[in-house]
C-alpha cells in the first residue's frame, strides 16, 4: 500500500486564516502492514522501494483477506447512512 501526504504550510489567499500546515508523512507498507518507508513531516521527500513479489503472493495465499469478504454487505458502501 502507498499512502501520500503533502508537506509544508499553505497560505489561505482569502486572508481570513493563517492558511494550513500539511501533516506530511507519507509511506509504502508490505503485505502485512510493516512499513518498508517513510517520509517525514518536514520535507519533500521521494520514497522508492523495490517490491518483493514473490513475498506477496505468498501473503496473499496464506491470509486470503478478499476470498472471506462479505460481498452482500456492500450496498451499504452507497448510501449516507445506515438504516
């Protein structure tokens, strides 16, 4: 999984606000959530990491997350609120 983040402050060009500081902190995890990297909050950074695919497929055939989905639960994912 990759997960991306901006970094830096944010001026509000209306004035009204100091404007908005970006948490920053991006990064690249595994099959099973350990992170391979991860960038910092303070500067722009590009993170590269060569995957093991063969490790993931083997993740993936041992912890088989979509085949215990449960599919006829999703209609919810459409509507605003549950009934």
């Amino acid at each position: 999984m990759i997960s991306c983040n901006r970094v830096g402050h944010e001026s509000d060009p209306s004035g009204h606000s100091s404007g908005i500081q970006f948490w920053g902190n991006s990064f690249i995890a595994g099959p099973q959530g350990e992170f391979l990297a991860q960038a910092n909050n303070i500067d722009e950074q590009i993170l590269v990491v060569e995957v093991d695919q063969k490790r993931s497929e083997n993740v993936r055939r041992i912890w088989p997350f979509l085949r215990d989905r449960r599919i006829d639960h999703y209609s919810d994912l459409t509507k605003i609120y549950r009934d």
